[in-house]
C-alpha cells in the first residue's frame, strides 16, 4: 500500500483512514517509515488497525527511523567537534539534519537533499552509513549527466509579478504553498525510540515485543523478501529502529 503508488501492484490507500481489510486478514503486517510520517494524535488509530488486521499469533514488524541511535551519535559528534577531530565538524553538522529537518522543511528534500548534492566525497562513508541504498541512489542520480542545454528559467514577467506583488499577498501564497507541502506526507510529524514505540505496540495488544535486526526475524523467510536488506547483505536504512510484536489472544 501507498498514498502514491510507483507500480500497479501497489494499492493506493490513504493510512490516515481505515484499512480496506477484514479483520485478522494477514499472517504478517509491515509497515518502513511510515509510522513517524502519521501525526501523534493518529498513530495509535492507525496502529490499532494494523494490529486488527493481523491475524492472532501473526506478526507486527515496525520500521522506523531511530530516535535514540541518532541522539546518542549526534551527542558523540558534538564532542568529537567540539575537541577537535577531523571531520567531526561536518559529521556534527549531518547528525543535526537528521534529527531536525524532516520535521521542520519546507520544500521537498530540505536541507538534506542540498547537503546530498554538494556533499564532498571525504564524507560519504559516514553518511551512507546512516542512509544506506537510498543516500547512494540519490547521490548517484544527482551526478548522473542530465539532458544537454541549459536548464529553463523562470519567465521574466513573472518574476517581475512576484516583486510586484503586495507583502500580505506574498506571504499568503507562501503560507498556503508550504502549508500544501507539510501536509502532503513527506515531512515527520514524530519520531520514536525502543522505549516509545513499544509502548505503543503494547496499547494496541501486542505482546512479545522485541528489537529486531534488519537480517532477522520471526517472520518465515524474511531475508528472502529483500525489504530491508539486499542479497549483498547491504542494509537499506541503516538509520532504522526495528521492532516486531505478536498479537495476543483477545
């Protein structure tokens, strides 16, 4: 399922409301960055109904970014630029984009993607340490030759229309644009650690909770299905927090 599906097998559904399952539909419900996207007033409606669609004995497995780990190393950071070390100071300054700029951007990508464009490659070991396959796709899409020419520019009338405009016009077109964005799903509304998100996970009547690595599980064959580790045993989202419960009999 997704708000806006990359290929037809995937269901377009709208996680804000009900799933379009019956109860105790599947052996297994797994959702990746997804849970930290869905407002705090909404996540436990929303994990209930994950938990209602589980079957009882089946498995809930949550991914999400981790909160905890990417304190603790910010913290590491901190120090190690604060005494010195070479290449703390923008290691530091990465730590930082993480635990702030998905929640407080404005446009698509944020300040993130601009490091990502510009990132010298003294730092990449460290960064695709926390991002995984997805940071080096990026990255690699960014320095891909794109099409010949120059790139368009913006029409000269309309810039001159935009400095035109009176300020209360401006500032509302600019509210009602970064409104449309922070609503569209992109930014985190919350973020989670072991101690939050299994609390959560026992609300909804879960039991057996546990931290899991992205290798293992109590699902049969999980490694084979390739969500969050690949067959060179690459990790997608090394940032992630993982956590599986079981449904408990009512």
């Amino acid at each position: 399922m997704d708000l806006q599906p990359a290929s037809a097998e995937v269901r377009k559904v709208d996680l804000s409301l009900a799933l379009p399952y019956p109860d105790e539909s599947f052996a297994v419900v797994y959702h990746s960055n997804v849970l930290e996207h869905i407002r705090p007033g909404r996540a436990e409606d929303f994990m209930r109904e994950c938990a209602r669609i589980c079957r009882t004995g089946g498995i809930l497995r949550v991914a999400v970014p981790d909160l905890e780990q990417i304190c603790r190393l910010y913290l590491a950071k901190l120090e190690e630029a604060i005494q010195g070390k070479p290449g703390a100071r923008e290691e530091r300054a990465w730590m930082l984009l993480e635990l702030v700029d998905q929640m407080t951007r404005e446009t698509s990508g944020g300040a993130m993607g601009d490091w990502l464009k510009k990132m010298p490659p003294s730092l990449e070991n460290f960064v695709f340490s926390r991002i995984g396959n997805e940071g080096r796709d990026f990255v690699r899409n960014q320095r891909a030759p794109g099409p010949s020419g120059s790139a368009p520019t913006e029409n000269w009338w309309k810039r001159l229309r935009k400095l035109w405009l009176p300020e209360r016009i401006r500032l509302r077109r600019q509210a009602e644009s970064i409104g449309r964005f922070r609503l569209a799903g992109e930014v985190h509304q919350w973020m989670y650690d072991r101690f939050s998100l299994g609390e959560l996970m026992e609300l909804v009547g879960l039991v057996e909770i546990k931290v899991a690595a992205p290798g293992e599980s109590r699902i049969s064959g999980w490694r084979g299905f390739g969500l969050e580790i690949d067959q060179d045993g690459l990790v997608h989202k090394p940032d992630s927090l993982i956590m599986e419960g079981v449904k408990k009999q009512d």
